[in-house]
C-alpha cells in the first residue's frame, strides 16, 4: 500500500503525520529541539537561509531581527489580491512562501522515515473564505504549495471533518457537534458517531468563518493597545480647517498581526509620515513613532505574544496588565475582563452564527447533538466555552486533545485512501 504524509498546516501550528504501508500512523518530530508541534513561523536573514518554528524566533533575536519574519502566512492564501511579497528584493508569490514551509516539513518527515514520499493528505478549513471565488483560490494556492514542496498525491480533509475521524467509535448510534476553534479559523462539523467505517453519508453539516484566536487577539489591539501606536490620533492637512482620524484601513492592518509589515509599503508609509507632521499635538507624533519602530523593527510577534499572555491573564484575574517595554516603545495598559469580553463579543457572535449554520444543512436544531467535542488553542478561551454552553447545555460539552485531533483524523483520512 501507498504511504502519506498528513499535514495539518496550521494558522500558528503546524504538525506532520506519517501513515506506513501496513496503516501505522506516527507524529514526526518538526522542530529543531524535537517538538512535533511546529510554529507556523519563517525567519529569513538572508535569500539562503531559512528558519521554522522556535527556530525562527530564536535565529531572528540572534540577527536582532535582521530579516524577513512571516507568521499566520495561511491568513494570506484568500486574499486574491495578495498575490505575494518582497523578500531579500526579489518577489516571492504566496505559493513558494507556503511552499517553503511545507517543503521544510517535508524534509524533517524524510529525513525521519528515510523515505522521499510523495503522497499527502493536507488539512483545510470547512471554509477558507465566505466567498466561493476565494475558497476556491485559496485551496488552489495550497495545491501548487504542495507541488512546489514535493509532493505529487495531494488529497484535501476539512479539518473538522478530520477532528471528527479522530473521536473514539460509539457503539451507540450519535450525533455530534466538532468544534474547531485555531488561530485563523473556527470550523464545525456536525457528524453521525457509530461503530462502522464512516462515509460522507455520515457528515451531517459543515460550516466555517475566518475568525478565531487572532481575531480575538485583534480586538485587544484595536480597543486597548493601538493607541499608544497613533489609531485615536487627529491631524489636519494644509489649507483644510477639519480635523481628520487614523484610516479605518490602516487600523483594520494594524490589527491584524499577518498584515502590520504591509504598513511598511512605500505608498503607505509616504502618508504615514505625513499625518505625523501634520498631527494636532506632540503625544500624537509620540505615538506615531512607536508606530514606525513597531514596523521597522517587525515588533509584530513580541507585540502580539504580549497581548496573547494578557488574554490569557485574564482568564483568571479581573485586571490584566499589558507591558511592552523596548527602545522607543513603552506601553503599560491595564485591561479589565468585563472590558475585553465586552470587546470581542461581536467577533465571539459572528462564530457562534456560523455554527449554527451547520444545522440549517439538514433542517437539524442544537438540541439534537449527544456531545460536543472541543478542539484547538483558542477553544479553550472561557469566552468560547461560555458561548458554547449557552448553545448546547453544559453537560453536552467534551474537551478533546486540544492540538492533536486534527492531525490523528487527517491520518486516519489517508488510511481510508490505503483500502
């Protein structure tokens, strides 16, 4: 029988599984320390050197961040007007930035098995984009990824799906909700749990929206933390008595970990400087300069691995307190929980509709599920389960393994294509 790889590319994780020919399914080891967990993170100093992961943190403090540092680069394969970015001065299309990833990940798992496999079951959210041009682009974009990695089989699993293949068989015919909540994405499945092989027969629902951990993470930077960055500033230009307010547009990119090096483009960072001097008082051109060394120092990571630390503060504390200290950038925001949750409580509704869509599918209602299975990082924010309790009952809820689901039910995916 063939052997696959399985990869769960992920929007902040990544793992890769390795399926044998006789249907043994182990975790390869992804990380230069070892760890099968592998951040979805790139560092490259130089047009020749590449680094993934931890490795990438630690290899871009060595270089004090001399280089090009991408993270939640997943976010960009549905932006059709992304088409790719400058590295080391030459453009880099999207594809070959994934592809590098995915190609690293591929060389760990040879280099493990001592084996060149070229079959693959790649992970992908129940919906890369709302519109269907867009997912379509986006699933397109990976496919050429995988190809430019090495790979010649290349099989997509919805990721809730796979999280569903990974829960235990019933004995007792069940209906249950997998709930997928990432970095990027929150996905569900509703999904029929017996003792038999499963088919598509057996996916009663499927639904997915982009918004997940780094939404919530964004919603602390744009209510709390971007204005020591110059989002409340006024300014007014020559010749015009009326005050004008930091672009909605700027604001949407500065909240967006992925997107804040996008701030650094000639055309913006022009206006940028500009509105500086043009601002009403000293405190505004301040924070405009914390602007600028936040992008031209790629602060973006610290910066967001503060705000995540203070989320997760305030899970247990009324109070969190933010800190960012740095040469030019001192940033201490104290953050009540009511305060938070009332910020992300939008983002938090826009989820819990897109779950609900997954019951229109089959004229199913949430009373109708057994269980529900938990799985992902941001799935374990208390402001996800809360929502889900509301949904679904507190007795109904299940924690699942929280980063490992997707991958063992992707594995079990490619030993259904061994039959």
């Amino acid at each position: 029988m063939k052997e696959f790889y399985a990869i769960d590319f992920g929007t902040s994780n990544s793992l890769l599984a390795h399926i044998d020919a006789s249907g043994v399914s182990k975790l390869i080891p992804m990380d230069h320390d070892g760890d099968v967990m592998l951040k979805s993170l790139i560092f490259t100093p130089t047009l020749r050197e590449w680094y993934f992961g931890k490795h990438a943190i630690e290899m871009r403090e060595e270089n004090d961040g001399e280089g090009r540092f991408f993270r939640s680069i997943k976010k960009f394969l549905a932006e059709s007007n992304f088409k790719g970015t400058e590295v080391h001065g030459q453009m880099m299309p999207i594809e070959k930035l994934v592809s590098t990833f995915l190609k690293h990940m591929k060389k760990q798992a040879d280099k493990a098995t001592g084996k060149d496999i070229k079959n693959v079951v790649l992970g992908r959210p129940a919906r890369y984009s709302l519109d269907d041009e867009k997912d379509k682009l986006a699933e397109q974009r990976m496919m050429a990824a995988a190809k430019l990695a090495g790979f010649d089989e290349i099989l997509f699993c919805p990721e809730p799906l796979a999280a569903g293949l990974s829960i235990a068989k019933s004995e007792t015919e069940e209906l249950v909700m997998i709930a997928d909540f990432g970095g990027g994405t929150s996905d569900f499945t509703i999904l029929k749990v017996h003792n038999r092989n499963y088919s598509t027969d057996d996916v009663m629902g499927m639904s997915g929206v982009f918004l997940a951990g780094d939404a919530l993470d964004g919603r602390m930077m744009k209510e709390f933390i971007s204005p020591h960055f110059g989002s409340r500033i006024e300014y007014r230009i020559p010749f015009n008595d009326g005050l004008l307010k930091f672009p909605k547009k700027l604001m949407n990119i500065l909240c967006s970990p992925a997107h804040i090096s996008v701030l650094r483009e000639r055309e913006t960072w022009d206006f940028l400087k500009e509105i500086q001097t043009y601002s009403v008082n000293e405190e505004y051109k301040r924070q405009l300069s914390q602007l600028f060394i936040l992008v031209e120092e790629q602060l973006a990571y610290p910066i967001y691995r503060e705000i995540e630390k203070t989320k997760i503060d305030l899970s247990s504390t009324p109070v969190g307190h933010f800190q960012f200290l740095h040469p030019g950038i001192k940033i201490h925001e104290d953050i009540s929980e009511g305060d938070y949750k009332e910020s992300i409580s939008e983002v938090v509704a826009k989820i819990k509709d897109s779950m609900l869509e997954s019951f229109t599918q089959n004229d199913l209602e949430p009373k109708d599920i057994q269980r529900v299975y938990i799985t992902g990082g941001t799935g374990q924010s208390p402001y996800i389960q809360e929502m889900l309790r509301n949904v679904f009952g507190a007795n109904k809820i299940s924690g699942g393994e929280v980063f490992q689901s997707v991958i063992s039910g992707l594995a079990e995916f490619a030993k259904l294509q061994q039959l």
